[in-house]
C-alpha cells in the first residue's frame, strides 16, 4: 500500500469528505478526487476511491432499493455506460497532466453548478422534454464520474426538475450511483489500477470513510450546511484551478 505520509495528509480530509457526502451531506465528495490529484496520479487516485464508494453504496441502496424510478433508469444507465466507455477511452489515450486539467475542469463547473444551484431554483422546462434526452444527460454523468467521480450535476440537471417524491429521487439517486460505479470497475480494471497497493491502501481508508459517513448523517441535521456548501464550492473552484495551472504548466 501508499506509505508516503504526504499522501495520506490529503487522503484523509478526502476520505472524510467522501464518508460526510454518503452520510447526508451530498456533494461534498466530489472535492475528493481533486485533492488526491494533488499527490498521486488523478487515475490512481480514483481507482482508489472507487472501492470505498462501492462499499458505501449499499447502505444507500438497501434503505430505499423499494423506491425507485425504474423508467427514469432505465433511459439514464445506457447513457452512463457510453459516457463511462468515452471516460475510459479519454484516461487511456491521453496523459497524466490532461486528465489532472479535465478533473480541474470538472471541478471547477461542479462548484460553479452548485454555487449557482444554491441561488437558483432547478429549472423545470426540462421536465417536458422527451425521455430519450435523459440519455444524453446519462452519458454526460457517466464519463464526469468516469474521470473525476463526479457525475452528480449532469444526473441533477435531468432528475430534479422531475419534483419526485424525496425518497423516490434518494433511492433513484443510489441505485443510479451504485450501478454507474459498478459499471466503473472493469474500466478501471483495464486501465491497470486494481494493483494490490491501490486496494489496500482503499482497505486502509475505508474505515475511516464508513466512521465520516455515521459522523454525517448524525452531523447533518446539526450544522449550519449553507455555510458548509458554500466554503467546500469555493474550495472545489479553487482547488480545480489549480489543478489546470498545474498540468499546463
């Protein structure tokens, strides 16, 4: 596993952030892979996570498996598998410093969506457009998780203006995520990052993801999380340009 002590001063508010995320506090986690990029390969570091974020999934999934949007799904997944595919075929053919600026690019429109989604209510002209559009909407969440884990505003922009009833869109939401991360794993797989210092060091982790996820959902009813959102935007924006400025440079 990863015993430079430099990785792990960032792995750890990533992990943590990962855990509050899946604890309540959604969002959060996709400031964890521009950290890690940081200290290791951005590919390396989200095969990493991937494990931990499967593991994390099945709380999700077995609390609201029973409420489900399955025709919503069932136009989204095969979008998501192409993106993951486009995702893959991106992270094999280019190298290391553009996908650290894609995963800074990611980053940068995640926090500005979720900025402005804090001010803005989710349009909902959306909402009468035809099923088959939420494909391409599914494919645009595949490849953003594929390369950064990231795949929340494209499936939000499509799914809220749905107004389902909350726990359809949580459950809808899990399943979504649980599957598209599945689907992830031969990806990764080919790309050559299962190596057995990659799963143990997320077997390190992974404690400590599952403590921050209890720590959220007991923490989220608790804390002030406008506040919370918007300093973890900020940093999600700032984090992303640094990133780009560092691959060009």
């Amino acid at each position: 596993m990863i015993t430079d002590w430099h990785f792990y001063v960032l792995a750890v508010p990533a992990v943590i952030l990962l855990g509050l995320s899946k604890g309540g506090f959604a969002g959060m986690g996709a400031l964890s892979l521009p950290l890690l990029a940081f200290a290791i390969d951005p590919v390396r570091a989200a095969a990493i996570t991937l494990p931990i974020l499967i593991a994390q999934d099945v709380v999700g999934v077995w609390a609201f498996r029973r409420t489900v949007d399955w025709r919503l799904l069932g136009w989204m997944l095969p979008g998501s598998v192409l993106g993951i595919a486009l995702g893959y075929g991106f992270a094999a053919g280019v190298s290391s410093a553009a996908v650290m600026a894609m995963v800074g690019a990611i980053s940068i429109l995640f926090g500005a969506y979720r900025l402005r989604a804090a001010r803005h209510a989710a349009p909902r002209d959306t909402a009468r457009w035809p099923d088959w559009i939420g494909s391409l909407f599914g494919i645009a969440s595949g490849f953003t998780s594929q390369i950064a884990h990231a795949g929340q505003p494209p499936f939000q922009l499509w799914v809220l203006p749905r107004n389902l009833p909350r726990d359809m869109l949580v459950g809808t939401t899990a399943i979504f995520f649980a599957a598209t991360n599945w689907i992830k794993v031969p990806a990764y797989w080919a790309l050559g990052q299962f190596t057995s210092a990659n799963v143990m060091t997320s077997a390190a982790l992974l404690p400590l993801a599952l403590v921050a996820t209890v720590a959220g959902v007991r923490l989220v009813r608790r804390v002030d999380a406008a506040r919370f959102y918007t300093a973890i935007h900020v940093l999600m924006i700032l984090v992303g340009i640094a990133l780009v400025a560092e691959a060009i440079r």
